[in-house]
C-alpha cells in the first residue's frame, strides 16, 4: 500500500509540474503585454480629447446642435454592447462585465424595451446565444491587441441600425483599466451623444469654418462614435491582460504550494516503505535465529 501510495504522489507531483510550467509562461506572457496595452490606451486619451473640445467648438459656432446622432427618440429597442474576451484563464474578468450586462438588459426587459446585442468576444457570445438573447452583430479575435479597422466596423454597424432607427439608443459594457491591479466592469451610453459643453469663463478663439459647421459636424461626430468605442477596445484589452496575469500567478502559486503538500506526502509514504521494509527484515532475521 505504501508503495503505491508514493507512486501516485509521485505522478500527480509530476503532473502538477507540467501544469506550473504552462501557467507560470502565460503569466509571463500576459505581464509583458500589459505596458503595451496601457502605453496604447493613454495614447487614445488625447485624440478622443481633442474631439470633444473641436465639437464643442463646432457646435458654438453651429449655434444650437442638431444631427441624428444626437437625436433622442423615445425607447422602445436598446442596443447593447458588451465587450468581453475570446480566451478564458483570465478569473472573472468576462463575467464581471456580463453579469453587469445582463442585469440591465433584464431590467430593460421588465420595462418592456426590446434588446439587441452586439457582442465583442467569444466568451459574451457563447453565454448570450444559450441564452437565446437577440445577437445582431458578434466580432471575434478582437480583444488580443484590437486596431481602429475593428473599431469603425464595430461603430458603423452601430450608427447604421441607430441611424435606420431600428434601435433607439445604445449602451456600451466594457472593462475599464485603471491599473494592473484594479479593473472595474463599467457601463455608458453611447448614443444618442450627449454634446459636449464648452467650458465658460475663459477666452475664446473665433474661427471661420469651411464648410458649414454643420457639415463639420456630420464628418466628426461618427468619428467621435469610433474614438470611443477604439478607447472601450483599449481599456477592455488592457483589462485582459491584466486579469489573466493576476489569475495565472495565482494558479501558478497554488501549483507550488500543492507540490510542497504532496511532496510531504511521499516522503511519509517512501519513509513507511523503508520502516516497512526495516520491520521485515529485522522479523526474517529474528525466526531465523529461532
């Protein structure tokens, strides 16, 4: 018994290594892409930025604003956008922000308001199909290292269905990234676009805008719409990466501890065997002086 004992301790030590391994090189993998994720989502800050105080600009000199984006219509379909990962190991990043998802997509529900989703991610597509929710655009192998290209398809199949009005407003669900420690499922409107308001009490420059301010407006306000939604991608992205390092170090520590639990284990096991072994011997030998 004991012999078979330390043979199991032994396999499982030997399987528990092979497990350390993978885990400890995908936690190396994820902790070096994380600065790269997080240089990527500071650098978006200020174009998004600078957006918002050119259509502040715009919309002065346009007087009051109009454009449908901007229009608020009553809500009888929401467009919900959630933005999850294609890849688990990574905790309860994915279903943090959900669940966070579904919640006001069930309380929409009860307030008879329809739901149409737009899903980023493998993770919120499987979970939302066996739900049978109402799924009109998915985009997977986005969330790795996602690009502005992913953005604007994201943000034109949007504004299509916003502009046609087959939805009526639109809510965005995505992970924000604060440090590599802290990430916090977070939900905002999208659309219709709240416009920004210019800042008072300060000097103002005057500009003559050609074409209209108008026509300005209708070339930045979709590029606003895609700014935001490459930002969500950046700030879920980095989120990712985050969280899959953290929960991988936390597995690969939880390998090291069960090795030094099962390593105990054998060397009980092996010192039986001996004391076993010793007893027999020291038993042969007594009957044979008898």
């Amino acid at each position: 018994m004991a012999g078979a004992g330390l043979r199991e301790s032994r396999r499982r030590i030997r399987s528990i290594e092979a497990t350390k391994k993978i885990t400890r090189a995908m936690e190396l993998i994820a902790a070096s892409r994380i600065p790269r994720a997080q240089a990527r989502v500071n650098a978006s800050k200020p174009y998004t930025a600078k957006l918002i105080e050119v259509i502040e600009n715009v919309g002065g000199a346009a007087g009051s604003m109009s454009h449908p984006l901007l229009e608020r219509r009553e809500l009888r379909t929401v467009g919900i956008l959630v933005v999850s990962s294609d890849r688990g190991l990574a905790g309860a990043y994915a279903t943090n922000v959900i669940r966070l998802a579904e919640r006001r997509m069930l309380e929409h529900r009860r307030n008879g308001v329809e739901v149409v989703l737009f899903v980023v991610g493998k993770k919120a597509q499987g979970y939302f199909r066996y739900r049978r929710w109402n799924i009109r655009g998915t985009y997977l192998a986005v969330t790795d290292t996602p690009g502005y290209g992913d953005a604007r398809a994201i943000s034109n199949a949007i504004m299509d269905a916003y502009g046609s009005a087959e939805i009526d407003a639109v809510e965005t669900f995505y992970t924000k990234f604060q440090s590599a420690l802290t990430q916090i499922p977070t939900a905002a409107e999208l659309l219709p676009i709240t416009p920004p308001k210019a800042a008072s009490g300060g000097p103002t420059a005057a500009y003559s805008y050609e074409p209209s301010p108008a026509a300005i407006l209708d070339r930045l306000l979709p590029r606003y719409v895609e700014a935001t939604i490459f930002n969500m991608l950046l700030e879920a992205s980095a989120s990712e990466h985050s969280a899959r390092r953290r929960a991988m170090k936390a597995a690969t520590d939880n390998a090291e501890e069960l090795i030094r639990i099962l390593t105990v284990q054998a060397n009980r096991a092996r010192q039986a065997e001996i004391t076993t072994a010793i007893t027999e011997i020291v038993g042969g030998a007594e009957a044979l002086k008898g």
